[in-house]
C-alpha cells in the first residue's frame, strides 16, 4: 500500500527549509523549544496512524506497518538538504528508508494527467494528455492554495477597502470588484513567472500549459493566464487540488516512469591538484608535504548544468589518490554552482551543498590508493558508491547534507 504525505504539512514551516540545519528548532505555544526533525517525525507518525485505522475500518485484515512505501512528495525547487531533511523526519517516524520514496511534486501531477481525463478551459470536453503528440513539451504549473491565503490577509489590513467590505453578523459581504483586486499581487508575479521561463530559447516551441493545484481552479488566475499567454492552450485536470496525491501513487509504484531530468547546477567536488600557472589563482598556491606545489580549492567538476541525465542510468565517476599510505579516511565536500565550468569552489555562483566522508580499511605493505567515486544523478536524489582501488571493495554512502 502507498500513501503520500503532502507539502501542507510544511506550509507554516517553510521558512525552515531556506538554512535548514540538523539541530533547528520550533517553539511550542508555551515557548518551549522542540527539535525541527521531531517535530515533523510527529507529524508524519501522525497522518500515517491515521491513514491505518481509517484504511482497517474499509477492508478485511489488518495492515501492518511494513505493508506501507511512503511517497514524500517536495516542491521541485527543495534543496537536496530539504530532502534529507524529510528522510530523517521521516525516520523518526518509524519508517525505513527502504520503504521511502521521495517524489518531485510537478513530476507526479505530469505523471497522473498523462493516465487520466482533464477539462479544458471554456468547454465540457474530455481529453487526455496520453494523446499528445510524441515529443510536445508542456508547462506543469503547480499552484497551491498557500500564498493566496497570506496574499488575502495582507490585503484585508489596508484601509484602501474602508466602505467597500461589509459586515452582517457572521458573514462578509464583498463587491466582485473589490474580491478580484484581492488577487491582483499573486496573479501579477504567478503570470510574470511564466512569461520569464516562456522566454528561454530551450521553451520557444511549448504550446501547452497543464496547471494543477487549488489555486489553479481559480477563474480569476486561468483568466489572466488566458490574457497574458493567448498563445498556450491551458489545461485543468478534474480535481486539480488532489493531482500531486494522485500522481504520487503512481510514482511510488513505478518511479522509473519519469525517464529523463535535465540539472539544475553543475556538481563537483574541491581538491588540491598540482598549480598551473595562468589557470589558478596565485593566493590558493602552496607547498604540500611531499614538497609539490598544489592549487587549493579547486572545483573538480563531475557533471555540468543543463545536461539531460537518464533515471538509473547516469553516472559519473572521479579518481582520487589518498595522500599517504596510512590514512584511514578521505572527506569530500560537494559543491554545486549555476557556472558551466567554475575554476575554484569559492567563484561567484559556487556553493557547499554537502560532506562526504569514507573510511577505508587498513593495508599493509601499499604505498598512495586510488578510491573511485560514483555518483547518480539520474533521480530524485543523488546517490553514492565507492570503491577503494587497493581491496576492490563497492559501498553505497550517502552525502550529508544537513549542517
């Protein structure tokens, strides 16, 4: 059995994931501090008890915990630390990681109009995404029923609306005019963001827009989108606000479904290579303890921005030598960055994303190593293997990173 956790459960902790460290801390009512992590383990060991005796009450049997994958789903613009994040809460909630599937949420509403029947905007017809033609390229605009929420209780405390809202006992009488002005700022910068991924080059040739969550059953939002992109054919599947749950159960049971991604950043990792001249920069020059001069710092690129990578199929793989003969470990730090081709980890768009540290075994009677890494970056999340060259042996770690 599948279930999906839905964002909403972070939608008044957002703010969390933009520094998200491991040791990050809520406050309760009373002021009393709880570790971030524990509180959605909670959380998600709440909704899952939940799920279990409402799904008993239908069926015949008892279903046991080790019966359920859980798809988590996450905005496709989270951190890889964001992700982890949940993967530990969700630890903590007593479900292992094997039975744990983190999916992109614009991938699983794609997923589900693809299967099943959507309305068209302005008429009753049925179509189905399945009847594309091979190749088309369309937009997936998830638009949740958050920000509108902040948008209208922002509005609501201007004065400009003094005599144009009325109060009759327990109802608000509001003038159409007045309730579409509401709207104004969330549509204003939800169309200007299309326009601007509208004008890549890469997007020239996109004629569909398939819009997916509560926000997107809005007639005001499919208006201006109507108006600013006459050109886009807008299509709303039925029950727009459960598209990402419904596609997460689709996505749980065969995630090798979505078969290509294309990278955000490029990604590698810093090492100390000998110094050129003209290539590094001078103040990163200095003598290592077998008397070389090396380069610290150096971006060590494993994959670039913009590639196309294939589910379960695209890795990349570095060699590194360890610098003695006795050490009995080697750390990584992975860094992302927007460039193409940074020369230090430290350039202008470079960033730490996370560690990576691995323990090798001792051996006699060996000079420097070689340790191969491998590094997947095909799914939802990157994973890891190594191999230490001296023992043939292969492990799977993971990156940490959290701080």
């Amino acid at each position: 059995m599948f279930i999906q956790i839905v964002d909403k459960l972070c939608l008044h902790f957002k703010i969390l994931f933009q520094d998200l460290k491991r040791d990050m801390t809520l406050e309760d009512e009373f002021g009393k501090p709880l570790l971030a992590v524990d509180v959605f383990g909670m959380s998600i060991m709440f909704l899952v008890d939940d799920m279990l005796k409402s799904a008993s009450k239908g069926i015949d049997g008892i279903i046991k915990p080790w019966e359920i994958h859980l798809v988590v789903t996450v905005p496709a613009i989270w951190s890889d630390a964001a992700k982890q994040f949940m993967r530990e809460a969700t630890k903590r909630a007593g479900i292992c990681e094997d039975r744990l599937t983190i999916a992109l949420e614009p991938e699983a509403a794609s997923l589900y109009c693809r299967h099943l029947h959507i309305h068209k905007h302005g008429d009753l017809r049925n179509e189905s995404m399945n009847k594309l033609p091979m190749g088309t390229k369309y937009i997936v605009v998830d638009a949740g029923g958050g920000t509108i929420d902040v948008e209208l209780c922002t509005s609501l405390a201007s004065s400009q609306y003094a005599g144009l809202i009325e109060l009759k006992r327990d109802k608000m009488k509001i003038s159409n005019k007045v309730f579409v002005q509401l709207f104004d700022k969330s549509v204003t910068k939800t169309v200007g963001h299309l326009k601007s991924v509208l004008s890549d080059g890469s997007l020239q040739d996109v004629r569909v827009l398939l819009m997916v969550g509560g926000y997107s059953e809005s007639p005001v939002l499919r208006h201006a989108i109507l108006e600013a992109l006459p050109e886009i054919e807008i299509v709303i599947p039925v029950e727009a606000s459960s598209v990402v749950l419904r596609g997460a159960l689709i996505y749980g049971h065969n995630p090798l479904s979505i078969t290509e991604r294309i990278l955000k950043y490029t990604y590698g990792t810093s090492h100390t290579p000998i110094f050129i001249e003209g290539v590094h920069p001078e103040h990163k020059r200095f003598e290592a303890n077998d008397n070389s001069i090396r380069c610290r710092d150096v971006f060590d690129k494993l994959i670039t921005t913009g590639r196309t990578v294939k589910t379960g199929e695209t890795q990349v793989a570095n060699t590194y030598c360890t610098i003695s003969s006795d050490m009995k470990g080697m750390l990584f730090n992975i860094y992302a960055s927007e460039r193409e081709d940074p020369v230090c980890t430290d350039d202008d768009g470079c960033f730490e994303i996370g560690r990576l540290e691995i323990e090798l075994d001792e051996v006699k009677n060996t000079s420097k190593r070689d340790v191969s890494l491998y590094m997947l970056f095909g799914g939802t999340e990157i994973i890891v293997e190594v191999e230490d060259k001296c023992t043939g042996k292969k492990k799977a770690i993971s990156v940490d990173f959290l701080r």
